[in-house]
C-alpha cells in the first residue's frame, strides 16, 4: 500500500503530496547550484518508495518525512545538497518558533503558516486585538474571520425573502430599538451557518435593517428576520464568508486598515478617506477642527480646502480687527491631529488644499520650509489646487490674479512663471506641498451637476477626489497572485480569475457602506448619496518581474493600461447587476450617467478599448449603477506588507535590504526575486550584501545578467518621466485617481520637478506628489566619498511620448531644457541657482539622507516624518521611512502615516 496521508505539527491529517517534497528538495539543489533534472527525478522516486516501505498504509508524521529526505539525498552521494536541506529545515524551524513569538502562541495554525514573519509582524504590531495588559489575544485566522462575516452580513438583509428595492412597507422599529439598545446581550447568539455573530456584528445588522425598514424595504419585521436567521434559512451565505476569507488569507486582497482594525469590534469605522467643509466664519472653522476630531479619533484621515478662508490682514467685520489667514488655521487643525495622536502610535493624517488664485499663495507654499529639524505642520501633506486658468497664464505670459474669497476682487496680480517656479522649488526642497489638477479632476465629473459643482478637495493621499462630507472605503487586489505557469513554466497573467475577484471585491465595499459606522451622521447621509466605492491594486512590481516585463517599458506601461482597464470594467459590471437587485445610488438620475457619460478618461479613447465599454454603458443607462464611483489606487504600505507583495503600483523600493529581529539581523530579499536568483544559481550572502550596499539595486552589478538587470529595477532605476507615464497609464481607466510617488534623485534639480508637473498635467493625471531622495532629512552632508548611485534614464518610450507632448505644446520649452531631460545632464553641471524670498538655493544640490546623531529633544519631533513611532517607542531604534505613493512607510513594522495604507 502507498502512503496517502500526513500528519502534521497541529496533528492535521493531510493528503499525501509528493509535489511537496519534490520543491524542498530542488530548493535545496538550487542553493549549491545543482540543476539536474534526472538526478532530482531519481531522489523524489526514492524518497517516495522509501516513505511507502517503512509506512506501509500508514499515516506519517511531516518529521519522519523530512528525516527521509535527508537520508535518501546522502545515499545519493549529494551531501551538499543534503546540507543544504538540513539549513532549510533549521531555518524552517526558527521561522515557526519567531511566529510563535509574535503571535503569543504555543501551536500555529495553517492561515499563521501562509503569513511570513515580516505580515505577522505587522498583523501583531497593528491589527490583532490585544487585552488591557497589551497581549494579543487574537489570531490571524479570527481577524480575517470577524472581517469576512461583517462583509456579508448585508447579504442577509437584501435576501429576496426579505427585501424588495421597490417596497413600501410599515414595520415596527420600537423592536428594532429594542434590539439595538441590548445588542451587548446577542454576542455569539446568532449564526450564518458555523460562523457566529459577536455582538458587534450583530449591532451592525440590525443597524442596516432599521435603515432599510426607515424606507420601507423590509419585507419581515425584525423578529421574523432574526427567526429565520435562527432556523438556518441564510446559511447559505457561509459559502460567502468562507470565500472572503479564503481571498483575505491566501492574500488576494485586503480591505484598507480602518476596515482590518475595526470589522466586528466597537469602533465599527470602515472607511479610511473623508473630506470636511470649513467656510469663512469661525463658527465654521471650530466645527471642522471638531469634525476633524471625531474622524481621527476613530482612525481616519481628512481632506480641507482652506481656499474660502479670507487671506491674512483682511478686515473681520465682528471684531474690526484683521483675519489671520488659512495657514493660521491649518496651525489649529494641526493641534488638534497631535492630540488626538490615533492610539498613540499613528499622527492624524490631514490633507490641506489652498487654491492657486488665493493671496495668501505664496504663504502657503512656504508652510513646511523650516521642517529642518522643526517639525512644521506634521500632520499635514499640502497641496496647491491648480486651474486652467493659471496654465493658460503660464502659456501666454500674462499677470496672474489673486483673488479675495471674501469679496471675489482682484486684491493683485502675479508673475505665474515665478509663483510657477517658487512651486517647485519648496517641492524640490521639502517634498511639500504637492500639486492637484482640479481641471482634470473635473474633466470627467458625472457628479457635477448632481452636487452643484465642481470637486475641490482630495482624501491626505490624493488618490480620492471627494465631495463635502464624502467618504469612501478601499480595498486593494495583489496582482501578483494572477501570474500563472503554463506546462512548460512559461508566465501568464489569468484574466478570467482577475476578473471574478474584481467583482468580489466590488461587492465587499459595497457592503461596506451598509454595516459601517460613520464618525458624523453628514459623512453618513453624504457617502450614502453616491455610495463610492474603491477598487485598488496592489503588487504590481512582483507581478511585473513575474512576467519578465520591466516596468519603465512600452510593454509595461501597456499591461498597466490593461490591467486597470479590467479593474474599472469589472468593478462597474458588479455594480450594475448590483443596482438591478438593491438599487442605484441615489443620486443616479441627477448625474452624467442616464446620459451614457462615464468619469474614465479611457472611455473616450476608443482605439485603446481592450473590452466591450458600448454595451456596459447601455447597461448602465438601462438599469442604473449602484456606485457613483468604483476604481482607485491607494498606498498600500502595511497591507502589502500583509499580503507579501510590494506596495501599490509602485516599483519595489529595494529587492534586498537589512532588517533587525530577535535573532539577529538578516536580509530581507523580494520573494521573486529571491525565487529567480535560485533559479539561476546565483544565490549568496555575498550578492546580498553587494545588491543591499548598491542602495538596495543591481544596477552596474556585473553579477546579475542583462536580462534580469532590465526586469528587476527599483523607484530609484527608474527616471522620473517613467514614473510619470506610469501613474498616467494607471490614470487613464479609474474613475478616481491613483497614490503615487514620483522618485527623483538627489541631484534632480529644481526644473526637473517643473518639467514633471508640466508632463503630468499633459498626460492627465490628476495630482502629483514628487519626492526628491534625501529632501526630508534632518542633516544634510555631501555625498562625496560615498559610493555613486546609479544614473536612472527616460526609457526610449518616455522619450517619445515626451516629444509628443513638446510638439503639441511647444511653449513649455521656455520653461524647461528638454535636451537635458532627454540626455542628462553633464556630470560637471551645475544646479540652477536662483533667490525665492530671500532664500538662495546652493549651486551643487549633493545631499543625502543624514546618519549624524540627532539631539534626544529633536526625535520626537522627527517620528512620523523622518522615522518610524512604532519601532522608536517599542525598541528605541531610528528606522528611516521610505516614501511610496505619496506616503511615508516604516518597512520594518508598517506603521504608515496614511490612514489607509
């Protein structure tokens, strides 16, 4: 007989797999170079026959395998092999004795196994409920759990039995309430199939049900629903739990961070992205800050527009007196974020917008200038709210006006090249503010009309445009997991299973909107009105090295094109067989869309369709849409970090580089990567430390073939104007906008960060955030004697498109040296030196990150914008943030300063 089952370390019984065996033993060949077929044949055979000799019909433990494996590789003469196979095991070893560590647990389940140390790390350090003593208490299979049952708990109340969209229906909600005020005595009492419903759960349900009865779509009264709940009758809907988990666990997808922490506990806030109003009255102004307080209290992040704020020095009416301007009041809004500090270890994350006509411009620009070891408006990221009016100035040379919101008079009249020029020198300077094109935002605003105007302000990443006590909840699919291999290890990317998991995660957002708990019942009304939605990606970089397609490449840029193209295409498909059965959002007649109009610039650019957008629209014109908005993409930093994939749509930041943990320090290698230097024979600790001490690059490494040199690049490999056809292929099919950080080296100069605001804003996209390496440190040195890092250049497709866009606006010229964009700059140029308000730039922009000791009294003002909270507070160490889709990330522990991310 042959053997059929395992027994595992928990004591599961398992299928017998002998493709198992066989990848641990060719992993362990791989390691000491040994690429024999035949040979690996010929031991599995061995091992194989071995294990059913001695287990005739029997069930044997995964170590009495494992020790088989070692004796058949040494009866095979491959004693470095074997060698090889017994580090692996020890490695394994310390690998489940570290998850238990930080887990808190004595045994490890199969969903702790799929999680490597460094998703565990982040799950212990942010996401999994901790008691009063601050042990964790539990695990990550009972997060994804109470996550899973919260999504489709509106399953339940939209059930045909029960709700009909077009109903009129009287309940009685006393019971209702009833329910609602003991809901602490209903935890654990209810179940959908073998997932019971804590009290959190079902405080949500009846929530949702009592909103539904209030409009007369309930079909039963509330006993009768939680009667049938009883008796089985939606037990069904585990099938659906089961797969959210499944999708959640095998790290497909994850929700956004408010929605991991706060699924089925008291909090109940989902949503990460809100926008506040603040007007030009003080009664206004003290509303927002305590708007702004009750948002981040639960964990999330706000948007404002101060541009209705009169400038400073203006008359105050009430007190005869003089206004103090929009940056005084973004000081108060500032307070308030560090007070309330989320949990201690997350600072509030704010968005500030002033509008580029508003006096009070050039203040505003200057906010962040003394962040040199002062730490200025830390929980802000600022932007300048850009018009079309100011870029026909621009073009033409015409004085620019600034106008009073008080009054709407021309107060005076600007240089735009200059206010241009100063712009980009503060964002050269300090990586702040950053820029928003509200043009191009509104461009293709459905919404419009429907909302009495124009979108003025964004979420603190930029990714969401929002209108007024907006919200929006997000969610990011890992791209990564789609790479499949046919019979002969050729890649390919499975469409079809993208698809279906796009509408999935469609469907979870949308009932996101019906079980969350709202900070403000006006987010609540508001979010409602349009029930937007945000489908993401993320892993895009490993998916790209997985395909052997580097990512600043017309091939590249081609794929991320398409790959968004699906996103919004399968994300609207749900939200249209979504809107037949519950609804269209309720705004729906009021909008672009009853007239075939769709907010996705790729639309209108039929040539590039790779999908049936015609019949979409008539779907959506005949049956309506459930969300006024679908796609986006959000920095991911820690739920990357979970799902053990690279960030967003960024190009990874290193593929090796150090990181500390109780054992000792280790490299920390990218996982495809890793998989194709095994693959080739190349692995060593001495090539890491040679790609870890390259800035983290195999650039100018003679060691890596030309071939791997071209896929696996990182943020700083690549030219600035290559990530900016990135971000604008990525644009071109959401309906929202994308988080993305535009990485320029050190010695980028001032008019490199003008000529990428200039070719973002001609490509379309709808913000940019540019982050010059090295512009937010607290010290700065020269960087000679320091070993060079390698030069990026525009790919010969950025080239292209680059002159495209000179030819059809050829004035930009006068603005920017085109030729140094196209062939760089001399090595001995110099940097342009030029006097902003009395500040004269250095001629010689050398400067890297400092290493120098920072005074104790400094530090704290420096975490969360230089260094990571987290890892300072919990184990004293100063880990440096990197900077990913316009947000600082910790890639040690993940602490993020974006909400979302």
């Amino acid at each position: 007989m042959v053997v059929e089952k395992v027994m595992k370390r928990d004591g599961r019984i398992v299928p017998f797999d002998e493709s198992r065996i066989r990848w641990a033993v060719q992993r362990a060949m791989w390691e000491v170079g040994v690429r024999d077929e035949k040979k690996l044949d010929e031991v599995v055979k061995a091992i194989v026959k071995r294990i059913n000799e001695l287990y005739d019909g029997q069930i044997p433990h995964i170590e009495n395998i494992q020790d088989i494996v070692e004796l058949e590789l040494m009866r095979a003469g491959l004693f470095e092999v074997a060698k090889a196979y017994i580090l692996y095991r020890k490695k394994k070893a310390e690998i489940r004795e570290e998850k238990k560590r930080i887990l808190n647990k004595k045994e490890l389940d199969e969903i702790d196994k799929r999680f490597s140390i460094n998703a565990l790390r982040v799950l212990a350090s942010r996401y999994l409920i901790r008691d009063e003593n601050g042990n964790i208490i539990e695990s990550p299979r009972e997060l994804f759990e109470r996550v899973a049952i919260l999504s489709v708990i509106p399953d339940l109340l939209y059930d045909e039995r029960v709700f009909d969209k077009d109903g009129n229906y009287e309940q009685d909600l006393k019971r209702v309430e009833y329910y609602l005020e003991n809901f602490e005595n209903f935890d654990k009492k209810y179940s959908i199939g073998k997932y019971k419903l804590n009290k959190y759960h079902f405080e949500r349900m009846v929530s949702l049900y009592k909103e539904l009865a209030e409009k007369g779509k309930m079909k039963v009264s509330i006993d009768e629903f939680l009667s049938m709940l009883e008796r089985g009758e939606f037990d069904k809907y585990e099938r659906e739990i089961e797969e959210y988990f499944r999708l959640m666990t095998n790290q497909v997808f994850m929700p956004n961070t408010p929605a991991l922490i706060n699924s089925g506990r008291p909090l109940g806030m989902l949503s990460a992205c809100f926008v506040v109003p603040i007007e030009d009255d003080m009664e206004s102004i003290m509303k927002a800050a305590h708007d702004v307080a009750m948002i981040q209290k639960m964990g999330g992040g706000t948007g404002l527009n101060f541009s209705k704020l009169r400038p400073e020095g203006d008359f105050v009416g009430s007190t005869a007196g003089a206004a103090s301007g929009p940056v005084s009041f973004m000081h108060l809004i500032d307070a308030v974020s560090d007070v309330i500090k989320q949990g201690g270890v997350r600072r509030g994350a704010n968005m500030g917008i002033l509008e580029i006509w508003h006096p009070d411009i050039e203040k505003f620009i200057h906010a962040k200038e003394k962040n040199v070891g002062t730490n200025v408006l830390s929980n802000f990221n600022i932007s300048v709210g850009i018009w079309k009016d100011f870029w026909e100035a621009l073009k033409e040379g015409k004085k620019y006006p600034l106008i009073n919101p008080r009054t709407g008079e021309v107060v005076r009249e600007v240089d735009p090249k200059s206010l241009f020029e100063e712009l980009a020198y503060m964002a050269w300077a300090k990586a702040d503010p950053g820029v928003i094109f509200f043009d191009i935002i509104n461009r293709r605003n459905v919404l419009k009309d429907a909302k009495g105007g124009p979108i003025r302000a964004t979420n603190p990443c930029g990714e969401e445009p929002l209108y007024e006590y907006e919200s929006c909840n997000l969610a990011s699919i890992n791209l990564a997991k789609f790479v499949k291999y046919d019979e002969n290890g050729k890649p390919y990317f499975d469409w079809d299973e993208y698809a279906y998991v796009i509408q999935k995660v469609a469907k979870y957002l949308d009932n996101s909107i019906d079980v969350n708990k709202f900070p403000l019942p006006e987010i609540d009304y508001n979010t409602k009105l349009t029930r937007r939605i945000g489908v993401g990606m993320m892993g895009l970089a490993d998916a790209l090295f997985k395909l052997g397609i580097p990512y600043n490449s017309e091939e590249g840029y081609k794929f991320m094109r398409k790959v968004t193209e699906y996103l919004t295409f399968y994300a609207y498909k749900y939200s249209v067989e979504a809107a037949k059965k519950r609804g269209a959002f309720p705004l729906y007649e009021k909008t672009g869309y009853p007239k075939g109009e769709l907010p996705v610039e790729g639309y209108y650019h039929r040539e590039l369709w790779n999908l049936p957008w015609d019949e979409l629209v008539e779907e959506i014109k005949k049956h309506g849409v459930r969300n006024a908005m679908v796609t986006t993409c959000p920095p991911t930093g820690s739920v990357s970090m979970i799902a053990d994939t690279s960030s967003g749509i960024e190009p990874i930041f290193a593929l090796v580089y150090k990181k500390s943990v109780t054992v000792g320090e280790f490299y920390y290698v990218d996982p495809v990567f890793e998989s194709e230097l095994k693959r080739r024979g190349l692995w060593s600790e001495e090539l890491l430390k040679k790609i870890s001490d390259n800035y983290g690059s195999v650039q100018g490494l003679e060691e890596i073939p030309e071939d791997m040199k071209k896929v696996f690049v990182t943020a700083m490999d690549i030219h600035w104007l290559d990530h900016i056809l990135a971000q604008a292929s990525i644009q071109l099919w959401l309906t929202d906008s994308a988080s993305k950080t535009i990485n320029m080296p050190n010695d980028a100069t001032v008019e490199d960060v003008k000529a990428a605001y200039l070719f973002a804003y001609f490509l379309g996209c709808k913000g940019v955030t540019v982050y010059r390496d090295g512009s937010l440190s607290v010290q700065v040195y020269s960087v000679e004697g320091r070993k060079r890092r390698y030069r990026a250049k525009p790919s010969e497709y950025a080239k292209k498109i680059l002159l495209e866009i000179v030819e059809k606006e050829p004035w930009i010229k006068n603005l920017i040296n085109v030729d140094e964009i196209l062939n760089g700059r001399s090595e001995k140029a110099e940097g342009i030196t030029f006097s902003l308000g009395g500040f004269k730039a250095g001629s010689q922009h050398s400067h890297t990150p400092g290493r120098e000791e920072i005074p104790e009294e400094k530090i704290k003002e420096l975490l969360g914008v230089v260094y990571c909270p987290v890892c300072y507070e919990r184990e004293g160490k100063l880990v440096e943030l990197k900077m990913e889709s316009g947000c600082a990330t910790c890639p040690v522990c993940g602490w993020s300063k974006c909400v979302i991310s």
